[in-house]
C-alpha cells in the first residue's frame, strides 16, 4: 500500500493510458481465457494491478540513472520476476517493461567502474535473468566488454559464490570470454573451490560446460582448463551423496559436454549415488544420465562397466516412464467409469430397463460358457475383479509416452556406446514411445533418431519408418545441411529408401544448401545417395561435382573414398576432365589418407575405367610403387570395389 501511494503521488495515470490498458486488457483476457483460468498461475491480473506495474516500470525509467548498483541489481531481479510470473501481460505494459530493462542495463553500464567485485558477479547474474525471461533482453556487447575488463582487474576480490555466479551467467548468456579472462577465472575459481559447496561447484560448471565445451586454441589457457576440470571434480566427489536427482543428472550433462573423463573411483561412486536414489527419477533425468555415459571419453578397460551400467538405465528408464503412465491411466480409467456412471444415471426408464436386459443375457452368455459369474455390485466396483476393462491397455499404451528430447537423448547414447550396450526389451520399448512421438519432434531429434538407428543397424518396422521420413519430408524445408546428411546416411545404413515425395522433397532442400555443404556433409551426401541408388537430376549432379572440385584440397581421406564410391554406385561417370583432377589431389594426398582408403580408392577408380597412362601422376594407380613410396607393405590381395 505503500507503494502504491507513492507511485500514485509520483506517476498520476492519464485517461488515456487507462483507457488503452482497459482495452488490452480486454483482448488479452478474452483471447486467453480458455487457457488460463485453468491455471492459477497465470490467472489474468485485474486492470489495477497491471496499471500499478505499468506505473513502477515507468518510475525505474526515470530514477534508472541514479540508482547505485545494489538498487540496479535489486530493480532488475524485481521486474524480471514480474515477467517470469505475469507472462500475459498487454504489449502496453510489455513494452514499458523492455524499455525499463534496458535503462537499467545501460544505467548499470556506465556505473561499471564503480561496482564491487560482489556488485560485479551480482549485475551479471541479474541481466543473464533478464534475457531469459519471456519478453527480457540480453546486455549489449559494450556492456560485457567493460564487464570483462573490470572482473578481470578485481577477480581476486571475487567469492566462491561470485565466481560460480558470474560462470552460471556467463553460460545462461551464450557468451564467449576472452582467453585472458578465462585464463584468470581457472586459476583464481581453481584455488576458491575447496571452499566452495556443491551448489556452488555444480553452478560453476554447468556454465562453463555452457560456455566453453571444447578446449581453446590457446595453449595457456587449455593447460589451465586441463587442471582445472580435476580439481573441480574431485571437489564435487566429495558431495554425490547428498545431490538430488536433478543435480545429479546437470552435474553428468556438463561433464559430457566438457569431453571429461572422471576417474573410475569417480564414476563408480557417482553410479551409488544415482541407485540410492534411482526411484526418485524422472525419465528425463534417465535419459540425461544415459546420454553422460554414452558421451564421455573413456577407455577400453572401463567400456564392460559403462555397458553394464547402461543397461541398468535402460532398465530404470523403462520403469520410471511405465510408472508414471500407470498412474496417468489409472486416474484416466477412473473419470471414464465416472462418466459411464453419470450417463446411465441420466438416462430414460426404458434405456435402463434395455442396459439391463443386455447386461443379462451377457451374464447368461458367460454361464453357458462356462465362465465364473460376476455379480453387478461387484462389475460396478473399480478394482481388479473388473473383468469387462477393455479401455484400460489402451489408456495404459496412450499414457506411456516418453518426451522427443528424452527419446532423442537415449537412442543417440546407446548409438556412441555400441550395439552390444542396446538391450532388445528396451529397444522394443524405444520404438513404441517414440512412434507415438514422431509427430511432435522437432527437425534435430529426427535427424538424430535416424543416425543413431542406422549407427546401431536397428532397422524398426517398416510403419515406424514411414511415419519418419513422412515428418522428414514435411520438415525438409527446416532441415539444415547436417541434419539432411544424417537423415540420407540413416536410411542408406538402415538400406531404406523413402517414396517418391519425400525423396523429391530431402533432395530439393540438399540442392537449395548445397553451397553452406561442408566437405565432409558432401562426401557423406553422395555416398549416401550412392547406397540408396538414388540419382538426383543432371542439374544437381552438376552443382555437386563442381563444388566437390573447388574444395578437393579440403578432402581427408575418408570424404575421397565416399565420393568416388559413391558415383560408382549410381553409375555416373562424372567424366575425363574431372576424374584427372580426382586422381592429381589423390597422388597430392596419398601419404596422409593411409593404405586402406588408398586401396579402394584405386580399386573404384579401375572399376570406373579411368586410366592415368602418359600424365606425371600416372603411378597413382600402381600400388606397388605408392606402397614403396608411402613405406607401405603391399598387399597380398588386390582389393575390389564393393
């Protein structure tokens, strides 16, 4: 009351802007009504009190500029959490809400120099949560300039808990900080963590994970984050046993994202950790820990344990998705017979006395049969002595859905670990959830999906194959290059080949991209096409030759291979001219690409009838000569091209 006294006192309202706000008001609430009333959270506020923010946002506009940092700071979580709590809000007092964060930003900016290192960690902590609210806005690269020069002067002043702050805000932002600045930030959050907690530890590294997944090309700062990962690890060891399952599931994403590989004593404390409390996960927390496994790096003595330890999470994914559906259905099945009773109560005498007359002659039916009678007090009682229940498998299939991202997510982790980690009663589990999500995926879990079944060679039905390459076909034009090269490489592993539509639709999309195509996505690509014996037009085939030519000084030795073999697949002689310079890169590269992918390379190009005769790189087709150039041992077989 307060409050609002002052802002009255302050801020008189106009008609105007109280007429507008009854009007947006009106059109929110009757366009939203359906939706939000059944939610409490998010009920429509009345006029008043949008009118009331609208009031306090437009005061921060106008005292931003004399704020000190703590009153920025505090004014920045406020109206974020209005944001984050009233996302319905009319666009009059969203647009007055943007304009008052970014005062704030711009007031915080300038007032840079003058914050402590606590005030530091603090601003940036509350403009990562600006961006993430619905209609917030993220700090200009000014601000994060000046932010990085002064932390980086008064980071010895930063506590554990702002350095763990700043790192949570720097990965919610998507931010890259300079090298210098993280090669302080490893040593002074290096010597901070043993007096860190494991909130702190664990905030600390999901943002980095967020910000820095792969190592720098700078050799200072690599070596410092190669003795930074062991020490922030060993730190979090001491605290798996006290981590909730949400935790414990962030703490596994971000050291597969950081390419990290515990210890084996690490991991198998953290694998009793996740069974003390296995029953209180979530299929996405399964799924999460899953796909850990599969990613980190590890060796080959640790691969029986990871394989076994996957398959207990196949087993727990299994059940916590089984069980949650079970209960979804029991309370489904229960507001049916609800429903069924309320109807029959409603109806007319003689509909009754016909139901009843049915109902009669059923048990008459069963008692010819010889079937045990059930009397209708108990038929009307819910409980397992129910025998006529043919709804509840139905619901019980219906309700057992897992989430695209967690189908996405368990498939790809069993595809890095092997097909011997896959265990068939999951795989058949995986193929009837995911069927019923197919629809709902996005361009990225499909394309994932079908790389990972063709990496597994899990061929599933031949409906469930329909289904997904009808979404492909639908969500071509959505397809990025890689996503297109995974979905073709899936289908050409699982020796699928889509109908006429969906075809002509991956490949319009592939001709469109082929310039953003990287050398390997093209080598993958014809190679592809190759094993589906999938021509394209004369036109694209063009395109892709011509782009293959300017950037064969870019080919490995793998991408030589799969396109050459994969012209020969289709039987497209791609002509003289071209094929001379295939064989000038080749003789270019023929002591880095290895013997084996040199042999079959040979090999397709004999098949093709090409022949080198009279040109200076003519030995590029005699293996005895490039085995003694390259100190190859000749083969005792000539290879031939499959």
């Amino acid at each position: 009351h307060g409050m609002e006294w002052v802002v009255q006192q302050q801020l008189e309202p106009q008609r105007l802007v109280q007429q507008q706000l009854q009007e947006a008001t009106a059109a929110t609430v009757h366009s939203q009504r359906q939706g939000q009333l059944n939610n409490s959270s998010l009920r429509p506020l009345p006029s008043d009190d949008w009118l009331l923010l609208l009031q306090l946002s437009q005061l921060v506009q106008q005292h931003a500029h004399r704020m000190a940092s703590q009153q920025l700071c505090t004014c920045l979580n406020g109206l974020t959490y209005l944001l984050l709590q009233h996302p319905q809000l009319p666009l009059l007092a969203v647009q007055s809400y943007r304009l008052a964060l970014q005062q704030l930003l711009q007031a915080a900016q300038q007032q840079l120099h003058q914050f402590e290192p606590q005030g530091l960690a603090l601003v940036l902590h509350s403009a990562a949560a600006v961006a993430r609210a619905p209609h917030g806005t993220g700090p200009s690269n000014r601000f994060m300039k000046k932010w990085y020069c002064y932390s980086k002067a008064g980071m010895s002043g930063f506590s554990p808990l702002d350095l763990s702050m700043s790192a949570w805000a720097l990965g919610r932002l998507q931010m890259y900080p300079p090298s210098q600045w993280m090669a302080a930030f490893w040593s002074h959050s290096k010597a901070a963590s043993p007096h860190m907690g494991a909130q702190e530890l664990l905030m600390m590294l999901v943002g980095i994970a967020c910000v820095e997944p792969t190592p720098r090309l700078s050799t200072t700062a690599a070596t410092a984050r190669s003795g930074w990962l062991p020490v922030v690890a060993q730190q979090l060891q001491q605290h798996l046993s006290v981590l909730t399952p949400k935790q414990l599931s962030a703490l596994m994403l971000a050291l597969a994202r950081l390419k990290y590989q515990p210890s084996a004593a690490w991991q198998l404390e953290y694998q009793q950790a996740w069974e003390a409390s296995q029953t209180q996960f979530n299929a996405a927390g399964h799924s999460v820990v899953l796909w850990g496994v599969g990613s980190m790096p590890h060796t080959t003595q640790q691969s029986e344990f990871r394989v076994a330890w996957a398959n207990k999470l196949q087993h727990a994914l299994q059940a916590a998705v089984t069980r949650a559906a079970s209960a979804v259905a029991a309370v489904a099945l229960m507001k049916l017979r609800q429903a069924k009773q309320q109807q029959q109560q409603q109806l007319p005498g003689a509909q009754q006395q016909v139901l009843q007359t049915q109902q009669q002659q059923q048990q008459a039916q069963q008692q010819g049969s010889g079937q045990d009678q059930v009397s209708p007090a108990v038929a009307d009682q819910p409980g397992p002595q129910v025998r006529a229940q043919p709804e509840q498998p139905q619901l019980l299939a219906s309700a057992s859905l897992l989430h695209p991202a967690d189908c996405t997510m368990a498939v790809s982790a069993l595809a890095r670990l092997g097909p011997t980690a896959v265990d068939p009663e999951f795989a058949s589990f995986w193929l009837r959830q995911s069927r019923s999500q197919l629809g709902n995926m996005n361009s990225e879990e499909l394309s994932v999906c079908l790389q990972s079944l063709g990496r597994l060679r899990l061929r599933p039905p031949e409906d469930w194959l329909q289904q997904a390459m009808a979404c492909c076909g639908q969500q071509a034009a959505c397809l990025k290059h890689q996503q297109l090269v995974m979905v073709l490489w899936g289908c050409a592993r699982l020796q699928y080949l889509p109908n006429v539509l969906v075809t002509a639709e991956l490949l319009m999309s592939a001709a469109e991209q082929l310039p953003s195509f990287t050398t390997h996505s093209l080598a993958l690509l014809v190679w592809s096409l190759g094993m589906l014996r999938l021509k394209p037009n004369k036109e694209c085939m063009r395109l892709m030759l011509r782009q293959a030519q300017l950037s064969f000084r870019r080919f490995d030795g793998q991408d030589l291979y799969c396109f050459i073999s994969g012209l020969y697949r289709l039987r497209y002689n791609p002509g003289e001219r071209w094929l001379d310079a295939y064989a000038k890169v080749l003789a270019s590269k023929v002591q880095i690409i290895g013997p084996g992918n040199y042999r079959k390379i040979a090999a397709v190009l004999r098949a093709m009838g090409h022949s080198c005769e009279g040109k200076p790189y003519a030995w590029i087709l005699d293996q005895a000569a490039v085995a003694a150039l390259c100190d190859w041992k000749q083969p005792t077989k000539q290879l031939e091209g499959s």
